[in-house]
C-alpha cells in the first residue's frame, strides 16, 4: 500500500532535500578535486533536486543580486560619510595637540621653534586634505555607479568591494562633474576642504611672520596665495595619478 505524505512531512522533505543539497556545494566548493562530483549532483535526474541545485548555483554566480546594487552602494555611500567625519575630527584633534604645544613655547621666541611648529602644523592640514579628498572622490564615483545602477546599466565586475577601488571606469567624470576636480562648485565651501584651508594658510601665515621681514598685510596675502597652490597642486597631482588607474578599466 502506497503511503502518502502529509503537508507538512512534504515541506520538511524539501526542507532537507534542500539543506543537503546546500551542504553538498559547500564540501564540493572547498576542493577543486570535487568538480565532477558537482557535475553528477547537479544532473541528477530528480526534477526536485536538479531544480534546487540549478536555483542555488545561479544565486552563487552573483554575490549581490543586481536588483540590490542601488542598496549596497548607498550604505557604502554612508560609510564614506561617516570616514569623513572621522578623518575631520581626528584634522581637529591633530591641530588641537600643535596648536597647545606651539603657544607653549612661543614665549622663547627662536625662529627654530616656531619652523618646527609651523611645518608641522602644515603637514597635518595637508596630509588630512588628502584624506578627505579621497573620501569626497569616492563618494561621487559611488554616486556615479547608484546612477548606473538604477537605469540597469551597471556590471557586477564594476561594483566595488570599497568606495575608492583601484581600478575604475574610465571617465567617470566626464559629464558628471563640473571639473575633474570637484563635482560642484558648493562643494568648495564645505568642511572637508575649508577646514585643511584654513589651518594651512595659519600656519603658513605664522611661518611667513617669522621667518620673513613682510609686513602683516603681506604675510596675510602671501600665505593663503600659497596654501591654496599647494592644496590645488595636490589635487592635480592626485586626479592625474589616478587617471591613469582609471584607464584600467573601461565602461
């Protein structure tokens, strides 16, 4: 006598039919001497399992199924917002620290001090500048790719695993920026790029003052004339090495 199944001793039957089969492809994915065996289990001739097997090696094919591409990146988009904040904060901590421990010793009034003090000030606007130069630069290449990605015409190899990948699409820019060097013309006025101004010319200003015999209008002019080549001669500098990453990859 044919015995039949419940429902529910059905569902638990495709349950473990589909378990096994999970478990089958993650022993099989381990050694590359399994291939074969891979290849029996997904012809097999039961029109339950080789479905199952069929679905699973599909959803396996692709890491992020493209209809998720839009989400992924916006959470990589907040990340690079959150970087942002961190890299501003520790901007302020660093100079924080020079700034206490250069009106410290200010009242000794040697030059060689305030050069040190100065410069060093400097580097930490200038190295924190181009941190946060790659953070803006990679939130609008991720923008560009959720653009990409709601008109469908985004492939999964450009789908980055971070905001800032080594190799991007070719051009990104183009069309999507004002310049290659800032999307918009307001992004100049904002935090990640006033803040690394504004410490730069100071320090450059108390350089200029006390290593030079300019008068305080001139030490003024001078000293954001020059920040702002060196913060412009960064981003040239930055945007031309990184053009040639960008040739790696085409659209």
């Amino acid at each position: 006598m044919t015995k039949h199944l419940r429902p529910n001793e059905r569902q638990c039957g495709a349950v473990a039919e589909v378990k096994s089969c999970l478990a089958a492809f993650r022993w099989a994915a381990t050694s590359s001497t399994n291939l074969r065996w891979t290849k029996r289990v997904s012809s097999d001739p039961s029109p339950q399992r080789s479905s199952v097997c069929r679905n699973l090696m599909s959803d396996t094919i692709n890491d992020v199924p493209p209809s998720e591409y839009t989400t992924v990146i916006r959470e990589m988009i907040r990340h690079e917002n959150d970087l942002t904040n961190h890299r501003i904060m520790w901007l302020l901590v660093g100079e924080g620290f020079i700034a206490n421990a250069f009106v410290s010793v200010v009242k000794t009034g040697e030059k060689s001090t305030h050069l040190l003090f100065s410069l060093g000030g400097l580097l930490i606007a200038l190295s924190a500048f181009v941190m946060l130069y790659r953070s803006y630069q990679a939130r609008g290449y991720l923008r560009y790719l959720g653009m990409k990605a709601k008109q469908g015409r985004l492939r999964e190899e450009h789908l980055p695993l971070t905001g800032w990948p080594s190799h991007r699409i070719k051009g990104w820019r183009r069309g999507f920026w004002v310049s290659v060097w800032f999307g918009e013309i307001r992004d100049l006025f904002e935090p990640w790029l006033l803040l690394p101004y504004v410490f730069a010319s100071l320090w450059m200003i108390s350089l200029l003052h006390t290593q030079t015999d300019l008068n305080i209008a001139s030490v003024l002019i001078l000293g954001m004339i020059l920040s702002t080549g060196i913060l412009s001669a960064s981003c040239i500098a930055m945007v031309r090495l990184q053009g040639e990453e960008d040739e790696s990859t085409e659209e």
